[in-house]
C-alpha cells in the first residue's frame, strides 16, 4: 500500500543492505556486506555508511520501481514530444502519453518508491546525527554521509514536487502508524528542497568518487533545476556556474555519444550523477530499465519505447547522436526492419542491452546472456544538461551573449555539429536550445521541465497530440502539469487533497 504512514517498525523499514559503497581506491563499485540494522545496532562508520547506501539502494526499488525500468521516463518524458511508444496500444503507458487519464492511479508507480527513499533518509539523518563523532574517522565523513542523505531526500522532494505538486513534507522517521500528514504547499516544498541541497553543497566534494554518489556538482545541479522550476534564473544562474568553474566535469570525447551509455563507462566525468547497478542478480542489485526501451526482435527489449519521428526529422545531418537515434534496425534473423513503419517510432538505443559490453559482450542472440542484468546507469545529471541550461540562463537573463554560445556550441561540436549561426534573435535562440536538449537529453526526463520553464507545455503538448493523429486528442491545460494523486492513497489518507488531474 502507498501510505504516507508507512511501517511502525524500523528493522524492516531499513531492509536487507545489497547495494554500493564507492569507497575504494579506483572509484569503482563495491558491494557493501548484506544484514539486518536496527536503531540498537547502528554504532559504527560502517553502519552509518551501509544505512546511507540503503536509501540509494532505493532509487531503483528492487530493480523495477522509481529509477530502474524506466518508471520515471514514463512519467516524465512519456508525456511529452521526446518519447514515444509503439507497439501495444493497450498498454497504460500508452493512456499516459495520450493524455487519457481517467484513471487516478495512472501515475501511482513513483509516489510509494520515492516516499519509501524519503524515511530511509530520514531515518539516516536521525541515526547518524546521534552518533558519537568519536566513531567516525574523522568529522568530515559524518558530515558527508549526512550531506549524502540530504541530498538524496532534496533529489526525492524535487521529484515528487514535479510530478504531483505540494505533497506531504515528511521530515521526520516513521516510527508507529498514524494518520495520513497533509500536503504542504508547492513552495514550502521547494524551501526543503533548498535546504536539502544547500547542506548536501556545504558537507560534499564536488566529485564523490563516482558519479553512483552524491556530490557538491550534482547539488548545485538539481538545486538549480528546482531554482528554475520557481523562476529564479539567476539563482540558478549561481549554481550551474558553480559546477562549470570547478572543473570536475567535462564532455565524453573519447568514443562516439553511444559510447558514453555503455557499462564501461558509467562512471566518465560527463555523468555527474547516476542511478548505478551492480548487475548481481535478476532480482537483486539490478535494474530492469534495459528491458523497455528497444523492440524484441532487436535486442531482446520487452518494449518499443523510443524517440517520436517528429523530432527525429529535425535531427541535422551529419549529426553523431544518430548512431543512437536510428529509423533502420537489424533484427536477430538477419534482416532489417524499419521502426517507423513497423512502430511509428525511432529507436532510441541508450538504454539497450547491446550497451552491455561488460555483462553480456556481443550481438544478436548473445543479448540473451544474464538476461535482463546489467551494470548500466541512469543518468539524472550529465554535463551536456550542464552546458544547455547555462545557454538558457544566460540568454534568458542577458540575450544570446558569448557565453550562451560557447555553452551550446560545445555540445554542438561534440556531435560534429558546427556552430549556431551568429545573430540569432532572444526567441531564435530559446527555439535552438530547445531543440538541442530534446536531441541530447531525449528519454532522461527533463523536457517537461524545459517546456513548461518556458510556458510553451500547453501548447506544444496540443499540437503534438494532434499531430500525432490520436482518435481522441486532448486540449492539454495547466491542470496537465501535475499527475494524479494515486486513488490508492486518496483512500487510505483522509488528509490527502487531490489535483485537478484527478477529475479527468
């Protein structure tokens, strides 16, 4: 059940440990020793650092919730021009991105993950908090694993707020049932969000060992996303700036732009932050994302999710992303199939398993090696992301200048793209960044923002659904920007107000 008041009782509440602790010398992948915590038990470094890796072990909810099986590109992306499915139209995914949602719990998926995040980080900061400081190394790591679990709690607020608005700002650990808390307003939720990642800024090294971790980079990062969200761009502004002036992070230029997907480098200094998996087991210390986004007969992929014909005809020629983004595809039989035809989409191959190149090397059928495993990220911040939304801060703030050039130019030239014609117009230049982040960021969930930042969601959303020929297409209204509040907890918490989505 999604309920607000969760489990009264902290052993289960803080799991069996199967997750990742970035601590060794070559800023790989460690799995941390599985057992039970209690708050009795919780007495050393050790125990505070495994209480931290669980909340990140949440974010991919046992492989097929928040971040792992594409759950939060389904609600983000998937209701806009970026992401598309083909295949069957039964499927509730497909009510999603046609804007069909008479059902409330059409965007239940994320709400009891992302809460379930939230008291592990509550219950970290409580416990570590607590501890004598004596039992850490030093004064340093029980600031950074308390940075860490803020940050964490900051990243999973900022989700939520944008998926269904003000929600119940649960800042303490459950520790008995009670009744449901009710929803906090839009803008005291971005306040604890601020706190959160101003904290998590002031207690974190700009890299953190792995892009698996959190960092002052990627602090900086979602804390200016939630600035964004608010119209503060010249807070914003401040905090991409931080990120560009350290140094700590740079374009992938040493393969193509599929090549950065791929397992081997997961950990590249173009990710910031990432949601990472050890590929253990089917089941556990693994994400199923693989498994939705390339058709069977490419891949092994469970689904066709990809990328909509109408922005892959804006793609320039001689563009490298079109190594990813592909109409033509081989199929296991030895032949080809067109993806348009066959699903009126374009593949979009990020996520496939053929990016496996340390799991499962090799093609065709060899994809069904360690099926549906994978060492694979999600990346939820990257330095193109980075450079993009300068270019937007600044021409927003001071016209297209010097700076919002070089910023878009650079991930221009990485795609062996030339660069922006000089002399664009305020309004051309917003058209270009657009554009240029919905290639590049295609399927990793930041276009509704980017829409919806500039006032443009309602209307392109209506035009999209219209040109997608839909039977019923929808007027897209602001009431659209915030999904339903699940049935599920409608009923179970008498406090919880609903959205206007909810009378759909």
């Amino acid at each position: 059940m999604n309920k607000i008041h969760f489990n009264k009782s902290l052993k289960p509440l803080l799991f069996l440990l199967v997750f990742i602790a970035t601590i060794s010398c070559n800023n790989d992948l460690e799995e941390v020793l599985k057992g039970d915590l209690s708050e009795s038990t919780i007495k050393t470094q050790s125990d505070a650092i495994a209480l931290v890796d669980g909340i990140y072990n949440g974010l991919l909810d046992g492989g097929f919730g928040y971040y792992a099986s594409g759950s939060m590109a389904y609600i983000t992306d998937g209701i806009t021009d970026v992401f598309k499915l083909g295949g069957d139209p039964g499927l509730r995914i497909s009510n999603l991105e046609q804007y069909r949602w008479g059902d409330d719990n059409i965007a239940n998926d994320p709400w009891g993950s992302i809460y379930k995040v939230i008291d592990r980080a509550n219950w970290a900061l409580k416990l570590i908090e607590g501890m004598d400081d004596e039992v850490f190394k030093d004064a340093d790591t029980k600031n950074r694993l308390l940075g860490e679990a803020s940050f964490l709690r900051g990243l999973a607020y900022f989700d939520l707020v944008g998926i269904y608005g003000g929600v119940p700002l649960k800042l303490k650990p459950t520790e008995s049932d009670g009744v449901g808390l009710s929803r906090s307003s839009t803008s005291d939720v971005y306040i604890q969000i601020e706190k959160d990642l101003n904290y998590a800024i002031e207690n974190l090294a700009f890299k953190g060992g792995s892009p698996g971790r959190a960092n002052k980079a990627a602090a900086h990062g979602i804390l200016a996303k939630a600035l964004l969200r608010q119209g503060k761009w010249d807070e914003a502004k401040v905090n991409i700036d931080a990120i560009i002036a350290s140094g700590a992070h740079d374009l992938f230029v040493e393969g193509s732009f599929l090549e950065l997907f791929y397992e081997s480098n997961r950990l590249d200094n173009e990710i910031i932050f990432s949601v990472l998996s050890m590929g253990e087991s089917y089941y556990e210390a693994t994400n199923h994302h693989i498994k939705f986004f390339t058709p069977w007969n490419y891949d092994t992929g469970w689904s066709t999710v990809g990328m909509p014909p109408t922005l892959f005809s804006q793609i320039e020629p001689g563009d490298s992303r079109l190594e990813v983004y592909f109409d033509v595809y081989p199929t296991f039989a030895g032949g080809t199939e067109n993806a348009i035809e066959q699903y009126n989409l374009v593949i979009n191959r990020k996520f496939g398993h053929y990016n496996r190149d340390i799991t499962a090397p090799g093609y065709g059928y060899d994809a069904y090696k360690n099926y549906a495993m994978s060492k694979l990220g999600v990346p939820i911040l990257r330095y193109s992301d980075v450079l993009l939304l300068k270019a937007d801060i600044e021409n927003e703030l001071n016209g297209p200048n010097a700076e919002a050039y070089s910023a878009i130019n650079q991930v221009r030239n990485r795609a062996g793209l030339g660069d922006l014609p000089e002399g664009l117009g305020k309004s051309e230049f917003t058209e270009a960044v657009l554009k240029e982040r919905a290639i590049e960021l295609a399927a990793e969930g930041h276009r509704k923002d980017d829409l919806i930042r500039h006032n443009i969601f309602e209307s392109t959303m209506t035009q999209y659904l219209l040109d997608q020929g839909y039977a019923f297409p929808v007027t897209v209204t602001p009431a659209h920007k915030l999904m339903p509040i699940p049935r599920t907890e409608l009923d179970l918490n008498p406090n919880m107000d609903p959205n206007p989505s909810n009378d759909f």
